[in-house]
C-alpha cells in the first residue's frame, strides 16, 4: 500500500461515570470526530455509543463513522493494515500504556505513527479509592499468566495491585498468600471502577479462605497488603541450596552451589533486554536465580538429562519464573540450533562437550557479548584456558572459588570442603567478528 495507518490509541477512563459532561481531553475528542474507522470491544463500543446518547460528544459525527469490533491480537495487525492509509482510533481502558494495549502497537506499528490519549486507569483508581500512593504500589499482570508467577513478587510488607484473569481470582491469590507465609495480608477487591456498580472491599486471607462462595465481577482489581513472616519466598540474592528441588537431600544434588551462583551472577551483570544462555542448567539453580532477581531478562536453561529438568522445571514453579525462564530439552552444541541468539553465555556444563560448546558460543555470540564458564576438574579447566589463548578474547577475568562450610554435629564443629571450581569469564571485542 505504501503507506502506514495514522493510529489514534484512545483511552476510557474508568474514573469517568458514564454521564459526565467531558469523558475526554480536546485532542482526544478531535481524534475521535475525525476517524475513518473506530476499533474497540463490544463493551467499549457500547460506553462510546452511550457517551454519543448522553450528549458528551457529538453523536451524528460518532455514527457515521464506520466501527469494528476488536479481534484477538494474532488478527489485529492484518484488520488495521486492511484499514487503508486512514485515521483510524482504537479504543482501550484507561491508559494504553500501562498493561494496557498500547505496547502491542509500539512494537508493531512505527512510532510517529500512533498517538497515545491517556485516561484515569483502573489500577489508579483502585489505589485512589483504597488511600494508596501509586509509587508505594508494585504492579503486575496475571493475565494469561500462571498464577506461580507472583510468587516472584512475594515480598515482606510489600504492596501489589494485581490484574488478574479467571484463573487468579481473590481466593486463588489468598491460597497463594498463606502458602507463602503472608496469612495475615489485607486484600481489597475493588470492582467496575467509575462505574455506578463500583464497589471496594476488604477482607483478611482468613476470610477468603473461611467463605469460597464469594462472588467477584469480571472487571476488578485486587490489591495485596503483604502481612506476615513470609520466609517461603526469598528476599534478597543468594538463594538457599537447600530451597532447591534435586532429587537428593538438601543442598546436594546438580546445582550450582550459592557461593560459586553469586560469583557467576556477578560476572554475568544481567541487565534488561540481555538473553542469557544457561548451558548444562542442571537443576536449575543459577537459570531460576537468574531469572528470580532479573524480570526484564530472557534466560534459555539448556539440558539434556530428563531427571535434572524434570527438577528444573519443578524449580521453575517453586520460585515463580515462569515468564522468562524458557527450558530447553537437548544436548549442546545441537540443541542451540534455532535458539533466540545471546548476547551472554554461561556453561556449567558440557558432558564432554566443552570444546565444541566452547566453539559454537564463541561463534554466535555478537561483539562485546560475554561468555562465562566453570570448570571443576583439570581437564575443563585446561580446555578453557587453551581457548581463550587462542582467541583474541577480551578483558578475560579467572578465579578459583574454594569452599568450606561447617555444620555443628553433636557440640562440634565439622567442615565441609566442597571442590574447587574455576570460573572464567571473557568478552568478544569487535575485532573477534572480522
């Protein structure tokens, strides 16, 4: 066609009843009068057509304007490029940009061609209606979402503002509570914000837990006062050996042990946006400690053994990373084949492979990208210092972690030595990519 749509992305503000004089700014109502096509739910196209009944914006011109009804997302890119090189407005609640629609478009659609119309959205106005600050509020989106992935969020006198779908309705989300040790949180269910229908209230877990039969509209949102011990999620880097699924007693087992875990996670540095390869991921305990701590972070945990994942994955739901945690079943280097390429690698693992994992990482992975290995006998060891040689590798970092820890048996002190294991970490400059 040429040309790309000019998309106007209104929002409906929940805070707004259906009668009053002004729903929109000026420049959303110019968006609005001026459309080719409007797109929006059946719901949303109802509130526009109400606000046209009740003389808030001018009827007659909201009606010549052709409408259509929002399809699922897989759809939605094909019905705004059959639109034409038009003004089209889609429709969308509250603010575009917050959870909301918005993101889909700027990732699909150039930038200079979508405009944005904010409204009052419906996690404001619950923190509005219940005397929250929005800056003391965490958050975060359950929708199409495993419910396990807030626990993720599970932190001590922490408040959550949830929109959550009909899998995480307010009894699901006390059950998580008390599982996590926060039975004595406060949980507001505020509904249809800004509507006449609108109601807020406020019940302990126990009284979720104690009444089931509670009934809660569709459109809500639930806030979590976390109240209690908690201790079942972890607080703070560094993860408890013992907190891991592995099949064998506590704190043994194929993991990468928390003192090794936090030296690795260092000389990682993950920021937002990497992909991070965890080759050999074990037991998962740097992928899922990784993945804990870093929300923003793509981590593929690569292992072959069946057993091991099958406690990985048992990890995976435990800690709640289920979002950006991918596990990949496969033996290295084959199993890197079609992967969303890294920019950082870690290899804990090779199975005999090391040398041709080694090679494979080096060559995919892009200038100024960062590999780290541990190696624990000599012979890895050797293979890795004998790469980097024979590399033109870059600000080349290597150290040896000892450990001993002791536990008290019977009034004394015993030690316990844990093997030591070296740890390199070295970067692709540019001149490693000509």
């Amino acid at each position: 066609m040429g040309h790309e749509p000019n998309i106007h992305i209104v929002g409906l503000g929940v805070s707004s009843r259906k009668d009053e004089v002004q729903p929109f700014s000026e420049s959303a109502l110019r968006a609005l009068t001026s459309a080719r096509f409007i797109i929006g739910s059946q719901r949303q196209l109802e509130i526009l057509n109400h606000y046209g009944v009740k003389g808030c914006i001018d009827a007659n011109k909201i009606n010549a304007i052709e409408k259509k009804v929002l399809p699922k997302l897989a759809l939605l890119k094909e019905l705004i490029i059959t639109c034409g090189h038009h003004e089209i407005v889609v429709l969308a609640s509250g603010d575009p940009l917050f959870y909301g629609i918005g993101r889909w478009f700027s990732k699909n659609f150039p930038r200079d061609s979508i405009h944005y119309y904010t409204a009052v959205s419906s996690v404001q106005a619950a923190c509005h209606a219940v005397g929250l600050s929005l800056q003391d509020v965490s958050v975060c989106s359950l929708h199409g979402r495993p419910v396990e992935s807030l626990r993720s969020q599970f932190k001590r006198k922490r408040t959550l503002a949830i929109l959550s779908d009909q899998h995480s309705q307010p009894l699901r989300l006390a059950e998580e509570c008390k599982d996590a040790g926060f039975g004595l949180s406060k949980i507001w269910v505020c509904e249809n914000m800004g509507s006449a229908q609108q109601q807020v209230r406020c019940f302990t877990v126990s009284d979720l837990l104690g009444n089931k039969n509670h009934q809660f509209d569709p459109l809500h949102i639930t806030i979590i006062a976390l109240e209690g011990e908690g201790g079942v999620q972890v607080e703070f880097p560094g993860i408890a050996d013992e907190r891991y699924s592995t099949g064998e007693q506590p704190g043994k087992g194929m993991i990468t042990k928390r003192e090794v875990r936090l030296a690795i996670l260092s000389q990682l540095q993950p920021s937002n946006a990497d992909i991070i390869w965890d080759i050999g991921a074990g037991c998962g305990g740097l992928a899922v400690e990784l993945s804990y701590w870093n929300k923003q972070v793509q981590v593929y945990a690569i292992e072959h053994n069946a057993v091991r994942r099958q406690h990985l994955e048992i990890n995976q739901r435990q800690f709640g990373v289920v979002s950006n945690l991918h596990i990949i079943a496969g033996r290295a280097p084959n199993a890197l084949a079609g992967l969303p390429l890294p920019n950082k690698i870690f290899i804990g693992g090779s199975d005999g492979e090391l040398a041709s994992i080694l090679k494979e990482s080096w060559r995919i992975l892009p200038p100024n990208g960062i590999c780290v290995a541990s190696a624990v006998t000599k012979k890895s060891r050797a293979i890795l210092e004998a790469f980097i040689a024979n590399t033109n590798a870059n600000s080349i970092e290597a150290v040896t972690i000892g450990v001993e820890k002791s536990s008290l048996q019977e009034g004394e002190w015993v030690p316990q030595v844990r093997q030591p294991v070296s740890v390199f970490k070295f970067k692709k400059e540019a001149s490693a990519c000509e």
